[in-house]
C-alpha cells in the first residue's frame, strides 16, 4: 500500500510539474507575443507617420464651378512673370473614376480613377515620381495598375492606351486607389485645387481677385487634426468628406488619420496587456504589485 501510495504521489508531483512548465511556458509565451506585437505596431506607426509628413501642410480645394485648363495655364504664366523666383505653389486637377486604362501589347486592363493634373504633380504626390507639366505623352500609374497591367510593381517605360491615345508609363506610385495620372489638355477643364497652407490665403484671395474663382476649403494635412473650415459651414464640410464622392486627396487624408488612429488604439491596447502579463506573473511570484509600481 505504502508503495502504492508513494507512486500515486510522485504521479501527482509530475502532474504538477508538468503543469506548471506549461503554464510557464504559455506565460512566456503570451509575453513574447505582446512585445512583438506592441515592436509591430510602433513600426508600422512610424511607416504612417512618414506617409502623412510627405503630404504635410498640403490643402485641398473644390472649386464651386470647373476652370478652363487655358485660364489655368495664363493665370500661371502670370504668376511667373511676377514672381521669377517663386514656382506655381497650387495644381489643379479634374477627376474621373472607373475608367479603363489597356495596355494592347499584352491584352490586359484595368479600372482606375483618371486625374487630368493642370500643374506640378509633385504637391499632389510629395516624394514620388514627377510628371513634368510640358509632357503631355507621359503618365503615373500606382503599383497595382502597374501589376495588373504588365506583370510587373515598376514597368517604368511601358505603353499605356487611354481613350486612342497611348502614354509611356513615367513613373509608379505607392497609392491605396488605383490611379492614372497624365497632363490636362488645354481644351479641358479641371474642379480640384490644392495648395500649400504656407500661402493659402493670399494664394486664394488672388486667384478669386483676378479669376473670379470661388471653391470650398476641405481637409489640410496638419498635425492638430483640424479640418478646414469657413464660418459655420465646419460641420457641413465634414459630412460631406465623410459621405460624399471624395477625390484623391481626401481619400489619402481619411485613411492615414484612420489607419493612425487604429494603430494608436491597437499600441496602448497591447502596452495594457503585456504590463498586466508582467505584473500577473511578478505576484505569482510572491512580489506585491504595488512594490512594483511604486520600483521598490
């Protein structure tokens, strides 16, 4: 009996054991887990945080009626003429969406949004390729046009057929929204404008001065959050961001703050729960939590 009994006990004791490895082993675990989690979502937060400051202090206008690219292009030449060392500080840009770009050769497709761009494309995608403002036979594409189109991320160089007009493909841009990017034609019209927030609002009342322009302020990349706004009507603008039919621009600025704001969430979510895995595991341990909050 006393034999017996001893087994059943050491039985228990490697139960225990075991159990207790296990538990160690999935507490470790669990805290491996949140540290890599929480390494993740700080890298990727610095990722979106980059992304945003290449677009920072850029405002978006809709102008209440399209502009001729003509008047666009006198009203340029103007500026310059005044100001020699100073560079156009706006583009202007109409948008057509679910458009089909081809590329013959190899008998592929793909449904874009068409930005018809009347200006620089640099303020419009900060950092990447450039279209210059005299070519009117190149285009950008994004990486998923690009990949649907040639097989390829970079088809730098390749054919792209446009309403019987063939583009060579200048460069390729990191964008969420599929998009084909060429130079407006003087005989057509453009209804979006963006700017620099540095020179906004002397910008602006020139161009209404001297073109009888109007349009309405929408969102501007700036740090504090804030949405553009005229008096009254911030309430209005935002819905109409929000739940409206939203350019480019306003597409990019709705999802960096979104995709920020998750990932904010998600990292003090994690921070939480790897500092209740740590001070769960100290008590076990025999420590007292309150020591280990007060570093004693």
């Amino acid at each position: 009996m006393s034999g017996r009994a001893g087994t059943q006990s050491e039985g228990r004791r490697g139960l225990k054991g075991r159990e207790g490895d296990r538990r160690f082993w999935r507490r470790w675990l669990s805290r491996l887990a949140c540290a890599a989690a929480l390494i993740w979502l700080v890298m990727e937060g610095g990722r979106c945080v980059a992304a945003f400051n290449r677009s920072l202090g850029i405002c978006v206008v809709r102008l209440s009626q399209e502009a001729a690219v003509a008047e666009i292009r006198n009203m340029r030449e103007d500026w310059q003429k005044e100001n020699e060392e100073d560079a156009f500080p706006a583009v202007f840009w109409q948008e057509q969406k679910g458009v089909w770009v081809r590329n013959e050769s190899w008998g592929r497709q793909a449904r874009v949004t068409e930005l018809a761009v009347c200006g620089g494309s640099g303020l419009l995608f900060p950092g990447q390729a450039l279209l210059s403002e005299e070519d009117e036979e190149g285009c950008l594409i994004d990486r998923e046009t690009s990949w649907r189109l040639f097989g390829d991320a970079a088809a730098i160089g390749g054919m792209v057929e446009y309403q019987g007009q063939t583009y060579r493909v200048r460069g390729v841009l990191q964008e969420s929204t599929p998009v084909f990017v060429r130079t407006a034609k003087g005989d057509e019209a453009v209804s979006c404008l963006a700017v620099n927030e540095s020179v906004r609002r002397n910008f602006w009342e020139r161009l209404q001065n001297q073109s009888g322009l109007s349009g309405r302020l929408s969102v501007c990349f700036q740090w504090d959050g804030r949405w553009l706004k005229s008096e009254g009507e911030a309430g209005e603008k935002i819905r109409e961001i929000l739940y409206g039919e939203n350019n480019v621009l306003e597409i990019r600025y709705l999802e960096q703050v979104a995709r920020m704001a998750a990932i904010g969430g998600a990292t003090i979510g994690t921070a939480v729960a790897f500092v209740c895995l740590w001070l769960r595991t100290r008590k076990r341990n025999g420590c007292n939590a309150v020591d280990i909050l007060s570093l004693k």
